[in-house]
C-alpha cells in the first residue's frame, strides 16, 4: 500500500463496485486507520446486498451507491437493474430505448 501523504483526513472515501457483505470497506477503512486518522468514511459502492448496507451503516460508514437494499444469494448480490445494465443507465440508452417504443 502506497502510505497516505497526510497524516489526517476530513473523510476517506472508500471504493467498491460490489458491496456483498462488506467486507473488503472494512477491512479498507481498518488498513487506513493504520496509517492516518480519519474523521469520517463513505462508502461508495455501485450497488450493494441490504445486509452489506446495514453492516456498514451499523459500523458508521455513510453508503452512497445506486442500488444499496439488493439481495444476497449466497455470495452473489444479485442487482434487479430492469432489463438494463449500469451501463446502459449512465449512458442515456435507456432514453433512447424509451423514445424508440413510442
């Protein structure tokens, strides 16, 4: 790990396009507790299972994502995104497919 240049931060965000269980922010922010202090963590996930959310949340981390209440199916967060990827949402597809049917 590259040490952080600072030895104190305002908020850390910290990255993950899945939430499953979170595991991997908690271990993150444990990592950067190591090196820095830190006053506040944000998670930033693209979506995440509703147990990953409230473990997070219970550990005093904000959630920011799109889909953050998903279901977990073993390890597997399974997204219900429509008929249309994250992809396809950012990109303005579904705007096209909206008009298109019209």
């Amino acid at each position: 790990m590259t040490p952080p240049s600072r030895p104190l931060y305002d908020v850390a965000v910290l990255i993950d396009c899945v939430a499953a269980t979170g595991g991997t922010l908690l271990t993150a922010r444990d990592v950067l507790a190591d090196s820095c202090k830190i006053s506040r963590h944000t998670a930033a996930v693209l979506c995440s299972s509703d147990r990953a959310t409230h473990t997070l949340i219970g550990e005093g981390i904000d959630v920011l994502g799109f889909r953050l209440h998903e279901a977990l199916d073993g390890d597997v967060v399974t997204p219900d995104l429509g008929e249309l990827d994250a992809g396809d949402l950012f990109s303005g597809v579904s705007l096209f497919l909206r008009n298109a049917s019209a």
